[in-house]
C-alpha cells in the first residue's frame, strides 16, 4: 500500500507542474496550487469530522482506543490545516498582493486552527486517561455543534475574493480535462496519504497505550 | 434486606495496579470493615463503589430485595462521608444539611435536621458557618449530611477523624441504627473504629 | 418504596438559590466581573476615548469594542460556579447527592444573573463613556442580552470542562474563544447595525442567529454536561 502511495503521489507532483496546463484567470503559474492546497484543506476538513466521529464513540464506549483516534486525527489535522493555511496565503500574496486578505474561507480555516490548538492544549492540562477523554471529546463535539454557526455568519460579514471551488454555485465543473484529472488525483492521493499517517500513527499510539499498562 | 455486592472491581492508576479483582457482599445488619495500609486503596475502593470514580472493569449492585437499584435513583438510596468531601464553608450548618435533604429526597426535612443536630450536640451552633466550626464539630456535620436522607446504603471513609470521645460515642451510635436500615462499608485504621465492624475486607498493597 | 427524588426543575432551582446564597455572601464573581469590565472599559476610554473615532467609523468599532470587554470580563468570573466546587472539594458532596442536569441548570441560572447584573453595569457605563447612542435603543440592548445568553450557556459547559482540568485560568478563554467567534462576530455586527442603520430590517436574521446558537448551546450543554461532570 505504501509504495502505491508514494509513487501516485510522485505522479501527481509530476502531473502538476508539467502535464497540466495552467488555469486562465490566474496570474502566471499560481493556479498550480490548487492541486496542492485544496486536498490539504479537504484532508483537514475530513479530519475534523473523524475527530468528532471518534469523540461521540468514545462518550458510548469510554473505550480509551476511540479517544486515541480522536486524539490522532486532530493532530494530523493540525499538520494538514497549517500546510493548506500557509499554501493559500503564499497564493494569496501572489494573486491579490497581500499574505492575508480576511477572506471567509482563511478566517474559517484558521478557527479550525484555533479549535484544534485548544482541544490539544486541553489534553495537556489532565493527567488522568479516562478524565482527559471525556473532557477532550465533549470539547470536540462541542466544537462541532457551533462549527455551523460560523460557516453561516462569516461569509455574511465579510467580501470573498477566493476562486469558486471547483464546482462553483451553478454546479457547473469549472476545470478542464487535465486539470481536472489531476486535481482529482491528488485528491485521492492527499487521501490515501492521510489514511496511511492516521492509521500509522494509531499503531504507534497502540503500542504506547500497551507498553504503559504492561510495563 | 438490602445488600451491596461487588463483583471483580479492579483500578489502577496509570500503570499501577491498584486494586485486583475486588469481590464482597454486605447486607442489612453488617458493618463492613475495609481495612488495609495506607496506600491500599480503601478510599479508592469507596469511591469506586459510590460511582463517583469511572470502574474499568466489574460493577457494583446496589440491591433492594430482589431489585436493583437504578443509577439515576442511588443519590436518594445513598450516603456517603469521606475526607475529600466537604461542606459549603459559607453556608451555616442548618443550611447545609437542608440543602442536601432536599437535593436527595425532594421534601423539606427541617424536622429531621434538627432532630440530628440535637443528637450530634450541635444544634447551639446550626446558624453558624460551617467555616467558624472546629474540625470535631465540621467532623460530626458531615457524618449528619451524609444520613440526613435516612439512606439505605452507607459508606464510610475515616468517620471518626477528628472526633473526641463523646463524638466517637455519636458515631457508634449513628452506625448502630444505620445498619437495620442497610449496609454500611467503613474504611479504617483507627483500632477506636474496629468495634463497629461486623465482619472485614483487608485489602494488601 | 421510597419516590427516587425531586422533579430536575425544583433541584435546579435548590441548586441555585444555594449557590446565590455563598456569592451573596462573598461576591466574588459579580465583583470580579464587574471590576475586570470596568478596568478594561477605563482603559479603552483613557486610550481611545470618544472623540478619536470618526463618527462613521463609531458603530462598528465601539459595538466591537464592547463584546471583546464582555467577553473577556465574563472569562474572569462565569467559570467560579464549577472551579470553587472543586477547589473547596464540594464537588463529590453535590454529585452524590444531585442530578447532573439539574447541577448544570443551577449553574447556568447564577451565570446568567451574574451576567444580566454586569451588562446593566456595564453597557449603560460604557454608552456614556464613549459618547455611543444607538439609534434603536431597545433593539440594541434587546441583541446585547440575547448576545449575553448566548455567551453565558455555551461558557458555563467550558466552565464545567476547564474546573477539571489544570491550568484552568488560562485555559478558560483558550477553550471559549472558538466556540464563541462567531456568536461574538454576529453581536458585534447586529449592535453596529442597530446603532447606525436607518430601519430594523437587519433584525430578524440578527435574531435568528442568537436565539439558534443559545437554544442548540442549551440542549448541547444539557446532554454533554453529564459526562464532563462525572469525568
């Protein structure tokens, strides 16, 4: 599995800079980025929804293994909302002249931010397992309950410069073929990346929440 | 007749085990003694007994009859007094039991708090903060909360901290009439406590 | 057979009349939440003050100037209600004894009073300090107090999470911050509306915002209190 990973992702880089054209619209080579931050944006997205999937879990099991799978995919969540925040606002500085434009979608991005750093800090104020999960996943569902709110007023309150996702609101595909192909490529890859990463990182956890109760 | 079994409680805390495959069953009429060094885990077992800690594995029955007694319905069933429990420092004793009579059986129980207030000499203080009581008096006011509701199930951890002789005598006698209710688990180290106890459950480290 | 105990609603009410019992007799919420907003407030006006400000610009800033003095103020005091009951080691004394829905519906009724008390403090305080008269007097302090309970549900769950853990002053508006943006960004906004805009007709999505974010932080609050409490 791994190596099918790796080599799909090498053909996707490769797909990216020298099989796809650029979009038209965008100033000269930017709209490349596309491939790179929106599948992180996707992933971290994706993570979140994990995250709260595993918290409402481990609130019905009190089963510690639910509560590391939470735990895990905020903070790869984290890693993916950190890459797609810092991809968008060099995209940003190029096509709009400034790192930071208070578009909605970099002001929502960056309350996943806020919700993933303070449901992390939360984990290393309680010592004791049990109590830190339940905690952390009520915080998370919590989190994930008022999360609508905000998807709702921010674009209210603010002037959207960013690019229609690629279906834009008359759900009509915006992309060209080869874009397309590959954009939805790097989709599955960022995917499949990130599936391989949780699922390696849940062993990894496994073995430590072994070794603590055995040792 | 009503009974507490525990069956296969287990805890540790972190990777210390703690306790191991705990089994007992107390009945109306005993007094069941915890005994062990400290360190044992007495007052971890009462607490994982009242519920008040979440238990791994195993559980605990709280039985009535032939009829178990629902979560939701234990905090009127049962009372409990240990050391890490405290009272509302701001509020006067009066006050406290009160409060916790009419958390736990819905009615007003002014006639019964007063009642034993009288039995645990305090009734000259029960409009004083519970923050102006010596530890003695705060000792036996806590004891009074704890079967202000007439429980069905006592646990003890320690009760006789801080008591005198004439306290002492106020808490065999509080034991006395508690176990025709039900069963009463008490945790202790003090000898002064040992004649209470019907029967023992030693725990080792 | 003994009846298991009181309907939730007149435990909540035991609950809370306990609780305003100990903060009538030592205030230390109210106090601190009030003194903390008017601390921030002075500091505003000797900064700012009203005449920096160009009236065009008055609405927005000063509306928004408010909520972050509230906000702030309210992370000062509205997390006392769970902190003093574990700190004091009453905690295991009221769980044994009370329902967790009706601890967490006291506890909500002392937050919201103690808040209802520091807005009619503060806001008046502020309006004049500032020079800030809003054109629609009523729906401006009609949005502060929806904006108030809002704020005052969902922080008294985070209240609840934060006294279990350590660090908890810090972490407190740590953890309130995001879940309260966008209550915090919708406020800010409908107040520059209702102090500025020539008609009302902003009001009923301002209003469906507020009453929706504090109904569902309730019914939330409700269920997930229990598991915070017994954690």
């Amino acid at each position: 599995m791994k190596p099918i990973v790796f080599l799909w992702l090498l053909a996707v880089i490769v797909a990216a800079f020298l099989w796809s054209p650029p979009a038209s619209g965008f100033v000269g080579e930017s709209s490349r980025i596309v491939f790179f931050h929106v599948p992180a944006a996707w992933v971290a997205s994706l993570a979140f929804l994990i995250s709260g999937y595993w918290s409402v879990r481990f609130l019905r099991s009190r089963d510690l293994e639910h509560d590391m799978k939470a735990a895990v995919a905020v903070r790869q969540g984290l890693l993916f909302t950190v890459i797609a925040t810092v991809s968008g606002s060099v995209f940003a500085k190029v096509m709009w002249g400034a790192y930071w434009n208070w578009d909605p979608r970099q002001i929502s991005i960056t309350l996943l931010l806020f919700i993933y750093a303070a449901y992390l800090v939360l984990r290393q104020s309680v010592d004791d397992p049990l109590r830190r999960a339940h905690l952390s996943a009520v915080y998370a569902i919590f989190a994930f309950i008022t999360m609508p709110f905000f998807v709702f007023v921010i674009p209210r309150l603010y002037f959207s410069l960013h690019p229609d996702t690629f279906i834009n609101a008359g759900g009509k595909i915006e992309m060209g073929g080869r874009i397309l192909a590959t954009f939805l490529a790097s989709l599955a890859g960022f995917t499949a990346l990130f599936a391989l990463m949780y699922r390696l990182e849940c062993r990894l956890e496994r073995l430590l929440l072994a070794k603590g109760e055995h040792a | 007749m009503n009974r507490i079994a525990v069956e296969g409680v287990s805890y540790a805390y972190g990777r210390h085990p703690l306790l191991q495959d705990v089994r007992f069953e107390a009945r109306t009429g005993e007094v069941l003694l915890v005994r062990g060094p400290n360190g044992s885990g007495k007052s971890t077992l009462l607490r994982l007994v009242a519920g008040l800690l979440h238990r791994p594995s195993g559980r605990v029955r709280f039985l009535e009859g032939d009829r178990e007694v629902p979560e939701g319905d234990l905090r009127a069933r049962l009372g409990m007094c240990a050391v890490e429990q405290n009272l509302y420092d701001e509020l006067t004793a009066l006050e406290n039991l009160l409060f916790f009579g009419r958390l736990r059986l819905g009615g007003d129980c002014a006639g019964r708090a007063e009642a034993l207030l009288g039995r645990a000499d305090l009734h000259p203080h029960r409009h004083k903060p519970v923050r102006s009581l010596s530890s003695g008096m705060r000792q036996k006011l806590k004891l009074l909360a704890a079967v202000v509701h007439a429980p069905g199930f006592l646990l003890l951890d320690e009760p006789g901290s801080n008591l005198d002789a004439r306290g002492m005598e106020f808490l065999a006698g509080l034991v006395e009439e508690q176990k025709d209710r039900g069963p009463v688990l008490l945790a202790t180290n003090d000898p002064r406590e040992f004649g209470h106890g019907t029967r023992e459950y030693a725990l080792a480290l | 057979m003994a009846r298991a105990s009181t309907p939730w609603l007149s435990e909540a009410a035991a609950i809370f009349l306990k609780d305003l019992r100990s903060e009538l007799r030592t205030k230390v919420a109210v106090n601190s939440i009030v003194l903390f907003a008017v601390i921030t407030l002075a500091l505003v006006s000797y900064t700012i003050g009203p005449y920096r400000i160009p009236p065009a610009e008055k609405p927005a800033i000063l509306s928004a100037l408010l909520m972050i003095i509230l906000f702030f103020a309210s992370m000062t005091g509205l997390s006392r209600v769970f902190v003093k009951e574990e700190e004091a080691r009453t905690a295991d004394t009221l769980r044994l004894a009370a329902d967790p829905q009706a601890v967490f519906l006291g506890k909500l009724l002392l937050n919201l009073l103690t808040m209802a008390g520091v807005t009619a403090v503060v806001v008046p305080l502020f309006s004049i300090l500032m020079e800030f008269h809003p054109m629609h007097i009523c729906s401006f302090y009609g949005i502060t107090a929806l904006g108030m309970l809002g704020l005052t549900i969902a922080s008294t769950l985070i209240a609840a999470i934060i006294s279990k853990a350590g660090n908890k002053g810090a972490l407190f508006p740590i953890l309130a911050f995001p879940i309260l943006l966008p209550l915090l960004l919708a406020t800010a906004d409908a107040l520059s509306k209702a102090a500025a805009w020539p008609d009302l007709s902003f009001m009923g999505q301002a209003l469906g915002i507020l009453v929706s974010y504090s109904g569902i932080t309730f019914f939330a609050g409700l269920i997930l209190f229990e598991k915070v409490w017994r954690a």
